[in-house]
C-alpha cells in the first residue's frame, strides 16, 4: 500500500474540502489512491462540503456558556435559521461553547480542539456537518472572559434553547463580594449591554482612533457655528461627554431604571456587599454582524428559471 503522507491527506482536503480524518480513512481505504479517495469522500458525502463553502452563511446562533470564573460566548453560522432550530446544530453551538471555556480565546485554538465523541477537530467537524447537514456553516468567532475573584455572567436575548439565541453577553465582575448578589448584577448588566450597545468600560478604554474622529467632527460641526476657537473647545468637550454617554459603559443611563448610570449602580452594590466591583470587560455578539448577506431577486430567479432551456 502506498505511503499516507501528510501533503496527500493535505492535497486531497484541498480538493474536497472533508475533514483531515475523513480523508486519512478515505486514502487508507483506498490504498493512497488520490482519485480514489475523492469518490469514497464524495460516496459518503464528506466532498459535498467543499462545494457549499462559498456560500453566505449569516444565519446560525450564538452560545453562551459559563463556569465559575470563566465565561465563553461563540458565534456558529449557517445559511439559513430553519438549520439553526436543528437539534444537532444547536448541540454543536452548545458544546462549542463549552470547549471554548478551556481555551485561550482564540479562534484558532478552538479549530483545533478535539471534539468530543469523534476523533475529528471542532473544525473538521464543522466540515463534516456541512456534509451531513447540507447547507455551508462556519464557526466563525469566540470571546472568553476569566476573572480572579468574582463571577463571569451571561444573558442571552430572546433565546431559541437555554444560552443559545440571536444575541449574547459575557460580563466579567472582580469582586470578593457575594457570589449570588454578583451573578445578579452580572446578569442586569449583561441585559444592559445587549440593549444599550456599549463599546468600552471607561472612558480610558474608548478606541483612541474613534475617539479622534468623533473629535475631528464635533469641531468642524462647532465651528460652522461661527464662535472662537476657545469657545469651540469647550463645546467640543461638552458634546464629547454626550458622546461618552452613548459609548462607554459606565456612563451609561442603566436602562433597567432609566434613571442612575451604571456606575452609580454598581457602586451602590459594591457598598450593599462590603466589597469594591470592579467591570473587567464585556463581549456581545450579535448574530450575523458585519456579514454582507446576499440579497436575492425572487421574481429575477423565477425568470431565469422559465428561460432555460429556450
């Protein structure tokens, strides 16, 4: 039998787009034969995921999972939300997520992880569900947050199955503070987030390059007014305040009350527990964001289809 080297599993993954698992079975089954072994993968269905993977996929879930000190939120995509109410796609996302608790956070490391049950990857079962499942999937990020004393909480809005939904929150609160009365505000936070859309902590974490141009904007806005350039920096800092209100987390009316800022909030629980919180960050994923979906012309398809042919 011919020698199963590394760059013919590699080129036959290439050709076919299955799993590296897959296509070691398939080139041992069939004595190396490179040709072969595409027909195995394609008899078993494995090949047909290449063939899918250009296609949008912006639909899916995002899971949250939490443990402890450590929380995880993962977006899984497929092309359509009748494939993400599928019972095997909404386990995946869920064990994905519990994976990912033990990585670094990164994207790459949870590919590689081994997933349970199979001895494929996270990445190569996510091929192998293309195959089965028969629309394009891609895992396509992940957020992990881990605090030394205190709790990582979650909210998931409008949830399809428990921590599986459209839009999902990890906060992180370091606290030596009671557990119970944290996870609670951890979560009123974390709802907070998902409605609120803020985009750092404090002021000190706003993007400098963000921050520069709203700068640049709010001054040419102020001196349209015609006022001296002493008077225009000053409104420039003042609108600057407005602005941080809108961005930055702790400045931010708490939309639970509608009244204190999440600062005051969370110092009132802080002084309620003994003990001083402190927010170590935040991830929200919303579902699909920043993915340029297809938009399709029914009525154009329908035509297209009536002209084959003529």
């Amino acid at each position: 039998m011919a020698e199963i080297t590394a760059s013919l599993v590699k080129e036959l993954r290439e050709k076919t787009g299955a799993g590296m698992m897959d296509c070691k079975k398939a080139l041992t089954e069939t004595s190396g034969d490179l040709e072969g072994a595409v027909d195995w993968l394609r008899k078993k269905g494995l090949a047909a995921a290449a063939k899918k993977a250009g296609r949008v996929a912006a639909e899916g879930l995002v899971a949250v999972a939490t443990a402890d000190t450590v929380g995880t939120v993962v977006e899984v995509n497929s092309e359509t939300d009748f494939v993400a109410r599928n019972d095997r796609f909404q386990a995946f996302a869920s064990q994905v997520a519990q994976l990912a608790l033990q990585g670094d956070g990164t994207i790459e490391s949870l590919q590689q992880a081994a997933f349970p049950g199979t001895e494929r990857t996270v990445g190569e079962e996510v091929t192998n569900m293309v195959a089965t499942i028969g629309e394009n999937m891609n895992l396509r990020r992940v957020s992990r947050i881990a605090v030394g004393d205190g709790v990582v909480a979650s909210y998931v809005h409008n949830a399809l199955a428990p921590n599986l939904g459209k839009i999902g929150v990890l906060i992180g609160l370091e606290s030596t503070g009671d557990r119970a009365r944290l996870l609670d505000l951890g979560k009123q936070i974390a709802m907070h987030i998902a409605a609120a859309r803020p985009e750092a902590v404090n002021i000190e974490d706003v993007d400098s390059t963000a921050l520069d141009r709203e700068r640049n904007v709010l001054a040419d806005q102020a001196r349209a007014s015609g006022k001296p350039e002493e008077i225009i920096a000053k409104m420039v800092e003042g609108r600057l305040r407005k602005y941080y209100e809108e961005v930055v987390l702790l400045e931010q009316v708490y939309v639970i009350d509608g009244e204190n800022k999440v600062r005051k909030v969370v110092d009132a629980v802080a002084k309620e527990i003994g003990a001083p919180i402190k927010i170590v960050g935040f991830s929200r994923f919303v579902l699909g964001e920043g993915i340029e979906k297809e938009q399709s012309d029914f009525a154009a398809e329908v035509a297209a289809q009536a002209n084959v042919g003529r």
